[in-house]
C-alpha cells in the first residue's frame, strides 16, 4: 500500500496571534516542538510526546497537529491498529486507526479537532485506506465538559461524520461492553472489495466462525 503523505498547513486566529493545524508530520520536524501540559488524558505528556515522535516516524504514522508558536495544544494520530487488538488480525495493509484526538483545555471551543481531523484526508490522501476509530466512554473527558455520556457520544459521533466516517456494528466485547461505544469506519473510494470483506470478517468474528 502507498502511504500518501502531503503536508498541509491551515492558520486559525487566536488572540491576536495565529494557531498553526498543519500534517502530516515528520518525526524530525514534531521532534523539536513540545507538547502542552494539559494534553495528559492518556499519559503524561512527556510520554504521550515521545509516542506522537514514534508514530510520526512509521512509514504508515501521522500525525496532525495544532500549534501555539512551538507548543502542540492539539493533535490527531494515525497509525495501524496495535498487535494486540482484534483489528490487526486481518493483517490489512490499508486498515488504519484514527487513535488519539486530544485538545488542550485552554483551547477548546475553537473547532480544532474538527480541524485537525479534515485536514488528514485532504487531497485524497487516505482514499485507499480504511480508516476506523473505537470510541470507548472510559476514555472520554465527562468531568472536563460536563457532559453526560451520550451527550459526548453525540459529540463525537458528529465529530467523526465530518470527515465521513459513519457508525458500523461489531462484536467486539470492548465495544459491546457498554451500549455508548462504538466503531465510526470511512472506507476510501480507492479501497478495494476485498479489503472491505476482510474488514467485515474482523468486526463480526463470531459470523464467520464454522
């Protein structure tokens, strides 16, 4: 599979100065910038900014990111699913994760995730790819926004349909744990049929065991 990877740079006015949204970034490049100290919903941010360094370095990782001057207030990333989940089963070179979006609290309210998450598909750049994100309310900020779960899985749902991703059922057990979960999948125009069957018996392990 060709991992098309064209940078783009959009400029979002913030007082009186300019927040930067620009990817796919080089390792080399996100490497000499820092990462803001509330970007900690995963990890601590000195160890969540060595994991954007690392994925930005794989021949499939992107990362796309906002900037206020040197500091990285939000960022998306890309990247194969992980060894240990059912979704790298499939072994698909054209199944990517959308992973982490993380805004920094300061700056929410501005659309940056939904900044951040168009830019990534722009020109075409992952239309031989699917691309799927697993939405668990564990991992959402409720106390942050206020909102109550399916406020927040509206939220992101919405979110994710802006770069045309739709919801797909499953039988995962994570995702089927609690009835807020959920798959969003975009299946590129250039993706082939096949792949799209070998994503359908990934989803649904249980339909296609004899």
């Amino acid at each position: 599979m060709e991992h098309r990877k064209q940078l783009h740079t959009e400029l979002i006015p913030f007082r009186e100065r300019e927040i930067v949204i620009e990817g796919p970034l080089p390792a080399e490049r996100l490497a000499g910038l820092k990462l803001h100290a509330q970007l900690d919903a995963f990890r601590r941010p000195p160890e969540q900014f060595q994991a954007l360094v690392e994925i930005a370095g794989l021949p499939e990782g992107r990362i796309i990111a906002a900037r206020d001057g040197d500091t990285i207030v939000g960022y998306v990333t890309f990247h194969y699913p992980d060894e240990l989940e059912r979704w790298s089963e499939g072994n698909m070179e054209d199944l990517i994760e959308l992973g982490a979006v993380e805004v920094a609290d300061d700056y929410r309210g501005l659309g940056l995730a939904k900044r951040l998450i168009l830019l990534a598909f722009q020109d075409g750049q992952l239309e031989n790819a699917i691309v799927y994100t697993t939405e668990y309310y564990w991992h959402w900020d409720l106390e942050g926004t206020g909102l109550s779960v399916w406020d927040y899985r509206t939220m992101m749902e919405n979110l994710m349909k802006e770069a045309g991703m739709v919801w797909f059922a499953t039988d995962d057990p994570e995702i089927c744990a609690h009835p807020a979960n959920c798959l969003m999948v975009r299946i590129g125009r250039e993706v082939p049929l096949s792949s799209a069957e070998q994503f359908d018996r990934v989803r649904f392990r249980q339909r296609f065991m004899v």
